[in-house]
C-alpha cells in the first residue's frame, strides 16, 4: 500500500501541467519508455492514449504555438554540459610549469638577498625583471590556449548540429533536434540516430541498433507490440514514425552524457612525436644548464677563493650564485620546446577553422595532419563526383526508348505505350518508394529521400496525369526497404481488385535476372527470350555508356499474402529501364588533376553499372588508360597474390557492397602502406569509413551513423572540398616542420653560447630576462607566426609523406646547423673580441657588449623567422603581405627589443645602445637572409639544385631519422 501511495505521489498532475491542458506527468512519461513498461502504456490506453495526453495527433503533429508550453513542462532536449574553463584556469594550468615555479622561487631569493645587500629599490630588479618575464610568458601562453579552447568550443557546436524530419501544424518540415519537445512526430530512417525517446506508431521492418546504450551487438526489431524507442540508439533497417515522450535529460542517454566530462582532443601521432623530440632536447638542456650551473659556481669558488677566501661570505655572493642558478633553470626553459606542441595545436585549430568556413566540419584534431599524408583517396561517385540533383533522362518500356526530358517527350511517351501499361509502371512508382510528397507552410509540394528515388518519383508525378485514382488505391502488406547488399527493394501490395502483387526495383542486371517475362508493346507479358534479354541488357550498357544510372522495376502476381514473408527472387515481370542522370559537379575535373599532380591517386567506388562507372571516371579525369575498371564480385574472388598485384591499377570498382570498399582500404593501407582517404554517406559504409587513415562523411547525404564514424564531414558533398582538406593538412605538416626548423636553431645558438661563456669568461651573456624573452619569441609568437601559414598551389605540386618517414628532413638539418654556425660565429666574435673590434672603452664596455650580443641573438631570430617561411624555395617574401598574423608578430617582436634595451634595461640587464650598434645588430641579424638563400642552394641529394625554374626545390629523399 505505502509503495503505491508513494508511486501515486510521485507521479501526481500539478496544476501547471493540467492549466497547459496534459493529462500526464513528465516523469510518469519518462518511465514508461525507459522502463519498457507495457502495463503502464496500456494503463494509458497505449501509443493512442498517450497521444491525446500530450495534445499530439499522428498525421496533424504538435502545434509549434505551443513550443515554449511543452519545453517549460516536459523539458528541452539538451543535456547539462559541464561549464567552459575561464581564462583564469589557463592562467592557473600554465603556472603549473615545474621550471617557472623553480624561477619564481629564485626570482623571490634574489629579491630578498638584494634588498638585504643592495637596498630598496635596486636590490629589487633583478627578482622583480625575472616575476614581470614570467607573468608575461603565462599570460601570452594562457591567452593563446583560452582562444584555442573557444574555437574548439565553436566546432564542437558544429558537430552538434543535427537536424530531423519531423511533422507539426500539420506538415513535415526539418528541424534541430534541440528543438524536439513531447509530442513531436519524428520521421525515422535507415542510419539515423534516434534523437529522443519515443514509443513507435508505424513503420516497416524498423531496426534499431541499442548497442550505444544496452553493450548488446544483436539489433532489435520494433513493433507495435515492442514500441519502446530509446534515445542515442541508431536506426539499423527500415524506416517509422514514432511519437516523443522524453527528451534531454529525462532521457537515458541524457543521464549518461552528463556522466561524461566533456574531453579534450587526444594528441595527434605528430603531437606524439614532437612530444618525443622535446623530451630529448629537454634532457640535452637539463645537461647543458647543470654543466653551466657547476662551471659558473666552480670559477667564482675558485676566483672567491684565490682573493677573499672562501670563508669569509657577503650577501653579494649569495645573489651572485641565486643568479647562476636562476640563469641555469632559465637555460631549462629555452632548450624545453614547450611550444612543439603548442604549434601543432595551434596550426591544427587554424586549419580547423578555415576549413569549416570552406565547407570542411573537422570532427578530429589528427584528421588535418592525417590527411596532409593521404596518398589514396576511394571516393563515391553520386552526390560527391557528381551534383546529387538526379533527373530521369531515358526510359524503356514496351520494348521502346524514349528520352523523357520535355513535356512533348512525355505526351509521346503516352501515345506509345498502352494506358494499362503506364498504370502498371505508375504503381510500380508509386508503391514502391522510400521517397515522400510533403506539403511545406507555403503550400507548395517537396519530395524528400535519396536522389534516387526523388528522381523517380518527380518522373512519377509529370507521368500521372489521369491515373491516380487507381494507382493510389493499392493497400500495402509488407516493405522491404533498400538493402545494400540485395541492391534492390521490394513492396507486397493489395489491389482494389483483390489481387496481391510484388513490386521489386534495383540495380538493372540484379532485377533482369529476377524476371521471366517481360511487358510487351501491346501490354502483355511476353517471354523473356535469350534475344530478347540480350538486347535489354544492350540497352542497360547503352543508357550507361551514356553516364546513366540505370534502375529496373518488374512485378509479380502472388495468390498468397504473408506479411513474413520475403520478396521472391525470380518469376518477375519487367516493365520499365531508368536512366537517370546526375551531371559531373563542376570543378571536379580540376580537382582530380590537381589530386594527381599532387601523388594523391583517385579511386571511384560505386554500386553502379560498370559502364556508367567507367563514363563518369573518364569524364572526371579518374579513369586513365593505365588503370583498370573492374566489378565487386570480380574483385572478392581473387587471391590476397592477386590482389596485390591488381589493386595499384584499380581505378574503378563498381557493383561494389559495403564489404568490397572495407577490402580495398584495408589492403591498401596493409600490403601498400598507403594512407588511405574514404568518402561515404550511407550506414553501410561506416566500416570503410572507420577503417581508413581518415574518414569523411557526406554531410547533406551522409546518415548520421556515417558521420559518427567519419573523421571529416564534407558539408557540401564537394569532391573539391575533399582536396582543399588535404591542401589544409599538408600546410599543417610544412608549418610545423617550419617551426620545428626555427625553434632548434634558437635552441641551438642559446645552449651553446651561455654554456661555451660560462666555461671561458664565468659569466653568461644571456641572464635570465633575456632568455626567457627569447623563449617566448621562440615558442608562442613562434608558434603563432608560423604555423598559421595559408597552403599555396606548390603544396600540391609535391609527393604525399609516406607512412613511416622522418618528420625531420635533411633539407631542415642543413638549414638548422648553416644558421646555427652563422649565429654562433657572429656572437662568438662579440663576446671574445667585440670590445677590440668596435672599440668600445669604459666602465659599462661589458654591459654594452652583452646587450650587443642580446640584440643581434634576437634580431637573428627575426630574420631566421622570416627565412623559415620556406624551407626550400629562394624567395622568403612570397605571400607575406597577406598573411597578417606573421606581419604583426614581427612588428610586436621588433617594438618589444626596442623597449626592452632602451626603456627596460634595470629590469632586463641591458643598457641603451646608439644608433650605429642598432645598425649593426640588424644588420647581423639580416644577414641571416641571406645565409638561408646560400643553404639553399647547396645540394642536399644528389641531383637537388637552386636553379628550378620557380625557386622551388622537391623534397629530398629519404629523409634521415631524428
């Protein structure tokens, strides 16, 4: 009794709930779905009884007046996310650093032991010049990443947005499944995602995959008898209708995504490795600033010894050696890369962006970088080679061809063909089809489903004319809607007469199998002869030769109706040919030629006839005379020998399954170590998709499970669009190597000359102020500067990086250590010889000297910067004035130096320098260009020269390993 009591409590009608005119309590409603509770469904008078509760009709919808009703009382079908990371959190991350909390703890010793030997205020600059550098390099850091994490906020919005047919006031129309609430009619098809819980009201041979939510693989089929649909689950088979009950989070998958923390992106495999890199340059840094640390404390022991003794002790040693220190973990922090990473984070969320403006929604970080490699790209044809806008274009039928474009054409077509003959292909039509008429708010009629079947169904209705009446009468038993594999659909029908007849439309040389008798001129069925089925087939190969898509529809009488069971496979009756035809998109020609000059080779994978297959390849500049077309089932009968042989000459598969496009791709990536690029838009093409080095959906074709499973979706199913991806990817991986080339330089210069002056003077040129300037024009503006270059048409122009190949190449060594040997002879000659040469007398001839050399370290850095735009081609200066972000990175850089020597000097250890040693350092670090254009021209491999005609030198071969 108290369980009843507390049930009944529970689930009580507020007054807010019943002044909203619904009978039934959220929570109440809730339950009954994700309970699968059939007793409380049928309490409620079943699926009719819990329509009329939440104000909803089957074939009328909800009212969209009554949105803001239904979400206050029902709730909104979204799920309580976890609140974004506040720039302060970056902030506090970046803090978090081991090195710079070891330099705050040295920057406050020397604050202290300073004023304790020196007094207020000087005591205090060093400390304090150490504090402004850190929080300077956490608050540029933190910015950068807080920017990163909003944009990435941003995409991950994109991905959410997943819209759903739907009927409400009355007619079907597309909307957000966050704006689904109670009530809504949800139109549900192969491939979807269910988007709320929901009880089913009809449907054919629905499917639904639970697997995301229950762990159980087998589907399970729902019924009238079963109607419980849950959300997050995925439409397997068939199509329905199905009424909303709960959405957001009254839903279980609402329940389990609030569970889950919103995750960051996994690092890519070039994060990974660069991740390595830095790790050993690290440990070669902890080495050089320890060796630096012992060589400097050694030599002051030695002179403190040999003058004052080493018992006796002032303050002033103790900040001497605080400093040493402070410059040693500052040594640390330069020849750490830290902004490794950092680049290829920020190059990957640039490209991200630029590529969602260009129609390219990159659902993961690595798909870019990934990309960037593929050197084998297995396409679909229709709706990605082609515009996805398919009309029919020919028709056969009683044994004559008539091309159907124009309404004269038509009016023919009826002159021709019997009247019982036309009704029977109406039928055919109208039956059998996953297509659907709706009416939209200003009245006018849409056709919704695949191309296909719009195609056919348009074709249907121009051919109406005075047959409807009896073509709209037929009751359907039982649809099997397309399969993949069977490459056909079939509907089991009940005629006005009483007859029972099957419907069977598909591939053309599956159906003509089927089919024993074919409709005749005079509108018989007459025997379909060996003649006669030869010259049918002519006309298939005709219509494909002609880059037609071609389709069959027959039908069959039965005596016996059983909704169980399954169409038949032969008996058939053919009626009619389709040649349907989808023009090639323009650009796509261009695309693949640019695809081949950039060693990325195009392969179609189609379920197409093989002769419009091979129309359209040739038309796209896909098929050439060294490849080879061939058919699915010709391809899963050879041997793994033959396949290895065959496969390099696949430029076509067609009459492919689902199971053929996995082989390819996985051969390919398995015996030819291909980085392999798939497009897809169906369900069955998931496993390809998922298989490949990098998946991409079709986002106007594409079904939802294909989206999931893709790295990439192609927002316009552009077959161009895929190539400016890979466009995108390959300046990712080039900017990177770019930076990699410039921050090992910097790394280089610095650890040596600190290291090689502590040894020889006992003291380091670079304190620890500079250094850690130096580190942030090196790893963050860096970072910013040049990873975010735009591809250009060179990019394209070069071979793919294979699977396997160093990321650091020779071409970048002999820039590295050219530059590097350039700048350690420079400062080398202004440390040991600088005062001589330039003649510089006087007190402060030290403090000048090493702000010399800090100056020229830096302006070295900016000419090397400007001359990493390009690692192999002469002019650096190609493309600068459009890239904005480099141009004001320098322009920062430069007016930051001049600050910091002129206006800075107590905090940054410098002293003002005049205009003829500004001259000189710039013109030191100037000469850096030049440098580069001599690197550039020494041969790396043998064969590789300056002298290509555009300045432009091919990648070298076989690139060392680290």
């Amino acid at each position: 009794m108290l369980n009843k009591g507390v049930k009944k409590k529970e689930y009580q009608l507020t007054e807010d709930i019943m002044k909203a005119g619904f009978s039934i309590n959220p929570d109440e409603l809730a339950s009954i779905t994700s309970k699968h509770d059939l007793k409380a469904l049928k309490m409620h008078g079943g699926v009719d009884g819990i329509s009329q509760k939440v104000r909803s009709a089957f074939d009328h919808g909800i009212c969209a007046s009554d949105l803001d009703t239904r979400q206050n009382i029902y709730g909104v079908n979204r799920y309580a996310e976890k609140p974004s990371r506040s720039f302060w959190m970056f902030v506090w991350d970046a803090l978090q650093d081991i090195t710079l909390i070891i330099l705050m703890v040295c920057a406050l010793l020397s604050a202290v032991v300073g004023l304790a030997s020196e007094g207020w205020p000087k005591g205090m600059y060093d400390g304090l010049g150490i504090i402004l550098s850190i929080l300077l390099v956490v608050t540029v850091t933190a910015a950068s990443d807080y920017k990163q994490s909003l944009q990435f906020k941003e995409l991950d919005n994109e991905k959410k947005k997943i819209f759903i047919h739907v009927t409400r006031d009355g007619y079907r129309q597309k909307i957000s499944i966050y704006d689904l609430v109670v009530g809504d009619i949800v139109h549900l098809a192969i491939g979807d995602q269910v988007p709320a819980d929901g009880l089913y009201i009809h449907g054919y041979s629905l499917l639904i995959d639970e697997s995301s939510l229950s762990g159980e693989s087998d589907p399970v089929y729902v019924s009238q008898d079963k109607p419980f649909i849950l959300a997050g689950t995925k439409v397997q088979d068939g199509s329905a209708k199905m009424i909303v009950t709960a959405v957001g989070m009254r839903t279980e998958w609402g329940r389990l995504m609030s569970t889950l923390s919103e995750g960051g992106e996994d690092e890519t495999p070039l994060q990974v490795k660069l991740n390595g890199v830095a790790t050993i340059i690290g440990k070669i840094g902890l080495v050089f600033a320890a060796l630096t640390f012992l060589v400097l404390l050694v030599r002051f022991l030695i002179e403190k010894g040999m003058t004052v003794g080493l018992f006796k002790w002032y303050s002033t040693d103790a900040l001497t050696i605080v400093n040493y220190f402070a410059t040693a973990v500052t040594i640390i922090v330069v020849a750490v890369p830290e902004g490794l990473p950092l680049a290829v984070t920020l190059s990957l969320a640039f490209a991200m962006k630029k590529l969602m403006n260009d129609k390219a929604l990159v659902r993961h970080l690595s798909a870019c970088e990934t990309m960037g490699s593929a050197g084998t790209i297995c396409t679909d044809k229709t709706g990605t080679l082609t515009t996805n806008h398919m009309v029919v274009d020919k028709i056969w039928i009683a044994e004559v061809t008539k091309s159907v474009t124009s309404n004269n054409s038509l009016e023919d077509l009826n002159s021709v063909v019997f009247s019982s003959t036309l009704s029977l292909l109406l039928q055919g039509i109208f039956e059998n089809t996953s297509a659907e008429v709706v009416k939209e708010k200003d009245g006018k009629q849409t056709i919704l489903g695949t191309p296909t079947e719009r195609a056919i169904l348009e074709f249907g209705l121009i051919l109406e004319g005075d047959h409807d009446a009896e073509d709209r009468t037929c009751t359907k038993v039982k649809v099997e809607p397309f399969n993949s594999v069977k490459k056909q659909m079939a509907v089991l029908v009940t005629l006005p007469s009483g007859k029972s007849r099957w419907f069977c439309k598909g591939a053309s040389e599956i159906i003509l199998q089927m089919c024993d008798l074919v409709i005749d001129g005079d509108g018989n069925g007459i025997p379909l002869s060996e003649g006669r089925r030869k010259d049918i087939l002519g006309t298939i190969n005709f219509f494909a030769s002609d880059a037609l898509r071609t389709l069959c529809l027959a039908y069959k009488e039965v005596e016996d109706i059983d909704e169980n069971a399954v169409s038949p496979t032969s008996g058939f009756t053919l009626v009619a040919i389709f040649g349907i035809k989808d023009p090639v998109r323009p650009g796509v020609k261009d695309a693949v030629k640019t695809c081949m000059s950039a060693g990325i080779t195009v392969r179609m994978v189609t379920g197409d006839n093989i002769n419009t297959a091979k129309a359209i390849a040739k038309e796209c500049g896909i098929l050439t005379a060294h490849g080879i077309a061939i058919e699915g089932p010709q391809f899963r009968s050879k041997s793994p020998d033959e396949m290895r042989a065959l496969i390099p000459k696949i430029q076509v598969m067609a009459r492919s399954l689902p199971l053929d496009k996995h082989t390819l791709v996985k051969n390919l990536r398995g015996m030819f170590h291909e980085v392999v690029a798939v497009t897809g838009d169906g369900t069955n093409d998931a496993p390809a998709l998922h298989e490949a080095d990098i998946g991409l959906a079709m986002g106007i074709a594409g079904t939802e499970v294909a989206k999931e499973s893709a790295d990439v979706i192609v927002l316009d199913d552009n077959f161009s669009t895929i190539i400016n991806v890979a466009r995108w990817g390959r300046a990712v991986y080039i900017n990177i190597q770019k930076f990699v080339q410039f921050q090992l330089t910097v790394n280089i210069v610095a650890l040596v000359i600190n290291f090689v002056s502590a040894c020889i003077t006992g003291s380091a040129p670079l304190t620890a102020v500079q250094l850690l300037w130096v580190n942030m024009i090196m790893d963050t503006l860096g970072a910013l500067a040049l990873a975010t270059e735009p591809p250009n048409d060179e990019m394209m122009m070069r071979p793919p990086v294979r699977r396997g190949e160093s990321f650091i190449t020779k071409v970048m060594w002999r820039n590295i250590m050219g530059q590097s040997l350039y700048q350690l002879v420079v400062l080398g000659v202004l440390m040991f010889g600088g005062e001589k040469l330039l003649n510089i007398k006087g007190a402060d001839s030290k403090s000048i000297i090493n702000t010399l050399i800090f100056n020229s370290f830096v302006f070295c850095q900016v000419f090397n910067e400007i001359n990493s735009r390009e690692m192999q081609k002469i002019n650096v200066f190609g493309g600068i004035i459009s890239n904005w972000i480099f141009i004001a990175i320098i322009a920062v850089t430069v007016a930051f130096q001049v600050v910091i020597i002129e206006f800075l000097g107590t905090f940054a250890g410098t002293v003002p320098l005049n205009w003829q040693l500004w001259l000189l350092s710039v013109g030191l670090g100037s000469i850096s260009l030049i440098v580069g254009v001599i690197l550039k021209c020494i041969p790396v491999v043998s064969g590789e020269n300056c002298a290509t005609p555009n300045g432009y030198m091919p990648l070298a071969n076989g690139p060392d390993d680290i």
